[in-house]
C-alpha cells in the first residue's frame, strides 16, 4: 500500500512555518507532506533568473517530476495557489488532486491586470527601498491579512518572523515575476 503525498506551496512571504498546521493536518491523517519553497523564497532564493511565470512553472514541473511518482495531491495558497493552478492546467506532474486557497487563475481584463502588474512592481521597489522588516509591516497592513488582528500576540509574531524569513532582492523578484498581474 503506498502512502497519499501531498506538496504544498505557500502564499507570498510565506515559508514552511506558515503552512505547517496544514502539513500537521495531513500528516495526522497518512499524507506525507512536503512543503515546497516558492521561487524567491527564503535566505537562499532559487529561480531569480528565470525571466516569466510560465518558466516557472516549467521549473517547477522538472524540480517536482519523479518517473516512479504517485498521484500526488497538491495544495497552492495565494501565489502557490497561481502556481498549483498553472502545474494542474500544464499536465506534466501525476496530480491525483488541486486544492487551491486564495487564488484565481489570473486577471482577465487587459487594464486590470495591467494595474496589477504596476502594484507589483511598486511592491517590489518597496521590499528593495525599505528593507524586508519596515516592508512586512506594511505589507501586513493589507486589508487581505485584517484577520490577523484576531490573533494572539504570539501569532502575529511568529507570522512576521516567518515573511520576514526571506531576502529583498528575492521579494522583489517574486512580486515582479510572480505577482497576479504577470500571469497571463
């Protein structure tokens, strides 16, 4: 009997600390779970030289594809939510499941996502002008993460601790290369 594998892929700023309930979750149920850094995630950031989305998603697929692979099931939240989506529609990896959280699979209207696209790349040029820590603090501002404010001081803290986990340049590639607007 093989064992039900799951990948998980975090929102931005997000590491394996932000999804491990998630990965707990699974693991209480059988699943091994595996989280897999975002590109320009982390202290050692991979994929900076990737030029678009689409590469991406084919790096992704040949870092993730394994000939002996099983069905695997795969979780995507917010930016790893675009990315599970475009590995799901791509068909290069044995899915046997997508469960995507806060996301959508791109901007349909032109000037819309062109709007995107000019946010994203202001984000970007924030991360790099303000340093990761003063960036994560407005970035927690968003109204996406009022929630957040129902959290305990513990919560909080460790959630900052883990967007802060990464490095300016790779944040601001990330937004850039990755961002809502740059999918097309």
């Amino acid at each position: 009997m093989t064992q039900t594998s799951a990948l998980i892929l975090p929102g931005m700023l997000g590491n394996a600390s932000s999804v491990q309930p998630l990965a707990d979750a699974l693991g209480a149920r059988g699943v091994r779970a595996e989280v897999v850094a975002l590109p320009g995630h982390g202290k050692a950031p991979w994929g900076m030289h990737l030029a678009s989305f689409e590469q991406v998603v084919s790096e992704l697929e040949h870092r993730l594809a394994s000939p002996a692979a099983e069905p695997t099931v795969l979780f995507g939240h917010s930016m790893g939510g675009r990315l599970a989506l475009a590995l799901a529609c791509s068909g290069g990896l044995p899915l046997a499941r997508v469960v995507v959280s806060g996301a959508h699979p791109g901007i349909e209207d032109r000037g819309a996502r062109h709007a995107r696209r000019v946010w994203d790349h202001a984000q970007a040029d924030r991360a790099l002008a303000l340093g990761l820590g003063e960036f994560v603090c407005s970035w927690q501002s968003l109204e996406v993460f009022r929630h957040e404010a129902r959290w305990s001081k513990e919560q909080r803290e460790a959630r900052r601790l883990a967007r802060e986990d990464h490095t300016p340049e790779g944040v601001a590639w990330a937004l850039r290369t990755l961002g809502a607007g740059s999918m097309v």
